[in-house]
C-alpha cells in the first residue's frame, strides 16, 4: 500500500511545486522588487556601493534564476523523473532518490545560470563603457536571436535533444552500480547537461526579451516541453530555427533600412 501512496502524492506535489514556483514569478514581477527578476539594475552593481548590498543583489537575481528553472525546465524533465521513481518504487529510500535525481537536475541549471548571470553582467558593463553599444541597443535583441536560431540546426542540438528525448535508455545507461545516492544525484546532473546542451540559447532568450516576463517564460517553456517530450516534438526544431533566424534578422533588416 505505501507505494501506491508514494506514487499517487508524487506527480501531484512535483506539480504543486511547478506552480508555486509560477505564483511567486508573477507576484515577484509585479512587486516592488522585480527589477531583480528582469535585470533592469544589472548594470549598476558595483563594489564601491559595499560588498553587502552586491551579494544581496546576487542571491536575488540567481534566485530569480531557479524558480525560472524550476518554473521552465522541471516540466520538461517530468517524464525521465517518472521513469526513475517508477524504477526505484520498490526501495525503501526511493523519495531521497527521486529527489537527489531533481537535485542533480536543477543544480547544473544553477550552474548555467550563474555563469549566464556573470556573462550578461559583462555585456552591462561593455554597455556602459561603449558608446556604439548605447547608441545601437538594438544589438542586445538581435544577436540572442539569431544566435538561438542558429544554433537549432547545430548537430550538437540534436544530439542533445535525442538524449532528452529517450529519458528510458538513459536512465538505463546512467543507473548501474555503485553507491545508489551518487548515482542518483550524477543521473539528475548528466540529464541536466544534455538538457542545458539542447535548450541554453533559447533559455538565453529570456535576457533578450526580459527574465521578468512571465508571459515569455511561459511560451518558451512550451516549446521546450513540446521540443523535448512530444512525439512529434524533434520536427519542430527547424521551424523554430526559421522563426528566430527571421525575427533577428528582420531587427538588423530594420535598422539598417534606417541608416540610410
């Protein structure tokens, strides 16, 4: 009878905790502090301000990053977790299991995250040292654009994108022998970095259009979760290629039109 608890609480509170992490996106967008969630400020952290307020601003704007990720890309990575639950059912650590898999999973996101974070804190500070950058910001939409969709037709995309596409083989692949909490928490992390792998330059697209619009999460969260899970899911990777490769270049189309 315990199994069949864990298993009907499990999907239930898996997705309770996707929509709490959507609920306090949306409130956090509307609240006072959501310059946090969309970077409006990122370029004004400095360390002459004092160290305190910096890391205050760090935790905020990496904290913003999770609950994206949890909000975004845990939905996609329902189907291998099931997977592994159903495979662990049997064991009496199964919930600590399950959850050192979304622990490894969610961890190399943070990871990515960071580094995303540190990288576009470098493009903010290029911002306010390049006068060619403030005078054509229109750059800072058209490159993740057209970087994004490039990158659907790279081969490391889709061998990426197989790999999530399969989360039966690899779970199979990654869990055999050794120490059951290790392999685990390095199964969650091996699917984190094929998933990073298939989907960071879209993910990359929220610090285009705004990691604060919870709309924009919305929609590519969807097409992630379709890119990733649906049957006919893999076909869609070209067209979204098309889509982002005409929408950046119809930005730089039109600013060049207005140079002349």
């Amino acid at each position: 009878m315990k199994p069949l608890v864990h298993r009907n609480l499990f999907l239930p509170a898996l997705a309770g905790l996707i929509v709490l992490a959507w609920l306090a996106l949306w409130l956090w967008e509307r609240s006072p502090y959501g310059r946090y969630l969309s970077h409006a400020q990122l370029g004004a952290l400095s360390l002459a301000d004092g160290v305190g307020p910096v890391l205050v601003q760090a935790i905020l704007y990496v904290g913003g990053w999770m609950l994206m990720t949890v909000a975004m890309m845990l939905p996609t990575a329902l189907p291998l977790i099931e997977i592994f639950r159903r495979l662990a059912r049997q064991r009496a650590d199964r919930a600590r299991l399950v959850t050192l898999v979304i622990l490894g999973y969610l961890g190399v996101w943070l990871a990515f995250g960071v580094a995303a974070h540190l990288f576009d804190l470098a493009l903010h500070q290029a911002f306010n040292r390049q006068y060619w950058l403030q005078a054509n910001q229109w750059v800072f939409g058209a490159a993740p654009l057209l970087a994004a969709g490039a990158f659907q037709f790279s081969s490391l995309k889709y061998r990426c994108l197989d790999k999530c596409r399969a989360p039966l083989a690899f779970v199979i692949q990654h869990w055999s022998g050794g120490s059951p909490p290790a392999q685990a928490l390095r199964l969650g992390a091996h699917h984190g970095l094929f998933c990073v792998g298939c989907c960071w330059a879209l993910m990359l697209l929220m610090f285009a259009v705004g990691t604060g619009n919870v709309g924009w999460m919305l929609a590519l969260g969807a097409l992630m979760a379709v890119e990733k899970n649906a049957p006919w899911g893999r076909r869609l990777s070209a067209p979204l290629g098309v889509a982002l490769l005409g929408w950046g270049g119809l930005i730089v189309l039109n600013h060049a039109w207005s140079w002349q």
